[in-house]
C-alpha cells in the first residue's frame, strides 16, 4: 500500500514538473485542456463533415455583438473586402496596426475593418480602453475559450484574416500588418489597386 502511494506521488510531481515547463502559450488555454497532445491528428468525429468544416473556413461566418451593443454580421459585407483582426488589449504590435487599420476602414469605402479583442475583459473595460485609443471599426469580445469556429484560433496576435467580396478568406496574416499590406492582397486577389 505504501508503494502505490509513492507512486502516486511520484507521478503527481512529474505532472506537475511537466506542466510548469510546458505552461508558456502565448494565449490562454482553456482549464481542461490536455496537458499533451497527440503528433497525429485525430480524426473528426462521424457527426462532422470534413467538406462542410473546410468550406466553413474557406467562406466563414461571424456574427458578434461589438462592445457599442450593435451586430457584426460578416455576411453583411459581401460586397467589400472585410479585414477581419484579432487582437488584444496587452499587445504592443495590436495597438501599433490600430491607428492604421481605422484609417484604411475609414478612407476606403470597399473596404470594411471589424477588431475581435482576444481576451478575457469586460465591454466596460474595453470601452475605457477605447477611449485612450480610438478606432472607427466595430470591436467586438471574443470568448477565449470559444473562439468563432469558422476561424482558425490565433496561435500569436495579431492575426489578421482578409475575407473578399464574396465571402470567401482570400488570405491570414500572423503578425504585424499594414494598410499598404492589405492593401497589396487586395489587389493581388483581383481587386483595386492602392492609391
């Protein structure tokens, strides 16, 4: 009996010595979450069509309510190329783009900006916030443990997905981006060309 307590013991101390090196994402994790992950993907349960998830992702839905109270329907946009931007309050590279992406949703009319704030904050918090920092295109909260299904989950931010006029992703961008930036995707997709 004594053995198996060691045991026990020992294997409760190497979990924990396994999860204080491993416990570095660079986004939160959700709680029960598996503390390793197989190499191998696992196969999609028999409830899900792979066709209908990899179509999801190429013609994504999102519908949010921004931190003003009003709806963000990205199905709403067909028409105007949507950049789609998740981000945070705590991310220097995030606040950096900001001034630059209201800038772009407000000079060019086919083109629409929406801000998903990947963090876990209040509206209140996020209106105070985006008082210090203003922008013209809706911010919404995201949940960090249900992020909107149709997008791949951030692995870094920001993280910027351009969808074009006819709902389709056209293209993701990890990291920093610029209006030029944007601006060159779009074009190189078939549409107007900057400046």
């Amino acid at each position: 009996m004594r053995v198996d307590h060691l045991s026990w013991l020992l294997l409760a101390c190497l979990a924990t010595a396994a999860c204080k090196r491993d416990t570095a994402p660079v986004l939160p994790a959700p709680v029960d979450a598996p503390v390793a992950q197989s190499a191998t993907p696992a196969a999609a349960p028999a409830h899900i069509d792979e066709t209908t998830t990899a179509k999801a992702k190429e013609m994504p839905s999102l519908r949010v309510t921004t931190v003003d109270g009003n709806t963000f329907d990205l199905a709403d946009q067909r028409g105007k190329w949507t950049v789609v931007n998740f981000w945070a309050t705590w991310c220097g590279p995030c606040l950096q783009e900001m001034p630059e992406l209201s800038a772009l949703d407000a000079m060019r009319e086919y083109i629409v900006v929406v801000g998903l704030a990947y963090e876990d904050t209040t509206v209140e918090e996020m209106r105070a916030f985006l008082e210090k920092h203003p922008v013209v295109y809706p911010i919404a909260l995201l949940d960090v443990y249900d992020p909107p299904a149709d997008f791949d989950t951030p692995r870094g931010l920001p993280m910027t997905v351009l969808v074009g006029p006819d709902g389709k992703v056209v293209k993701t961008i990890t990291g920093p981006v610029t209006a030029h930036d944007l601006e060159t995707a779009i074009a190189a997709a078939g549409g107007p060309k900057a400046g």
